[in-house]
C-alpha cells in the first residue's frame, strides 16, 4: 500500500495518506532509540520527512518499510459520507 502525502505531527508521530484514500497514524518514538532510525531522534531532522517510492524517507537513505507504516499504524476517522476504495 503505498503512501501518497506525509505530515509531521509533534512528538514524532507521522499522518500518512495512503493511495486508497485511507488516512493513518504512525508513532516513530519507539523506533527512535534503534539504527539506523535513532539519526533523526531529533525534531529538526525528523521534520524532513518526506515519500519516495511509495514510503516514508529522511535525508541519508532512511527509510521505513511500507508494510510497517501501515500495520503498526492507527486508522483516522473519515468525515462521514468518506470511503475508501478498493
């Protein structure tokens, strides 16, 4: 599933809106403290954030798997009368 936008939100969570219209939250707080994740332990690196094939990246090749992002993420609520495709 890939990733179309990513905001960075305080406190090193990620929104994520994803290629089938889902929105969904991502916590990077307990990946901070491991390698290669624990260079972008600080907010101003965190902030550069951004999607290249189809997933989240940061300057100086760190990425992080897609299927991660999407199964350790938390579903957002949909204004109502939103779907998401198939």
């Amino acid at each position: 599933m890939d990733v179309l936008h990513v905001s960075v939100l305080p406190d090193f969570i990620l929104r994520l809106d994803y290629a089938n219209g889902e929105q969904r939250q991502f916590d990077m707080k307990p990946l901070l403290q491991m390698s290669p994740w624990n260079r972008i332990a600080a907010p101003e690196r965190f902030e550069k954030a951004y999607i290249d094939y189809g997933t989240v990246v940061w300057p100086g090749n760190i990425d992080i798997a897609p299927e991660t992002l999407y199964a350790d993420s938390i579903p957002l609520p949909r204004p109502s009368g939103q779907r998401v495709s198939a």
